[in-house]
C-alpha cells in the first residue's frame, strides 16, 4: 500500500474504526466507507465497502465535504466528486 496522492486534495475527515461507531455518530445520515489511498467512497452494498484499503467508515456528508469522489463511475466521468452523492430512493415509494 503506497501514501494517499496528494493530488486528490481531500480534506480531513473523521473516520470510526466500527460501523456501529460511525452509525452513532453519524445519526440519521448515512455512513459510508471511505477509501483515503484512491479517495473514493462507498455505499452500503457495494463490493468494496468495509474492505478497500486503507480505508475507515465514516458519515457520508463529511466524506463528499472532504472531495472523497462518489464511488459511482459516471460521478467521476462527468466531473463529480463527493457532491454527486445520491441515495436511491426506497421501493415503494
């Protein structure tokens, strides 16, 4: 594993080292995972959340204010960072 690359310019962002400690801190906004060596995060229910490393949970708010890019690929074609974090919207509703 080499060092984040400072050309990502990510801002500090507090990590928890559990999901359930994010989860508490976080409160009603969603946690999510995020990678400081390619500055991505993300969702619950993506392959990469929990393992990628070096990574740590945290709130998804701080992430995208910290420029983490959204984990989703058009997010970073069309020029997106952490601010194009969306939630799908619940079934049935």
């Amino acid at each position: 594993m080499g060092e984040p690359d400072p050309g990502l310019m990510l801002g500090p962002l507090q990590t928890y080292a559990t999901e359930p400690a994010a989860r508490a801190a976080c409160g009603d906004g969603h946690v999510v995972w995020a990678e400081r060596y390619a500055g991505y995060f993300y969702k619950p229910g993506e392959a990469r959340f929990g393992v990628a490393a070096p990574g740590a949970y945290a709130c998804a708010k701080d992430a995208a204010g910290a420029n983490y890019w959204d984990s989703d690929p058009m997010a970073g074609v069309m020029g997106y960072h952490g601010k194009s974090f969306r939630w799908p919207d619940p079934v049935g509703s």
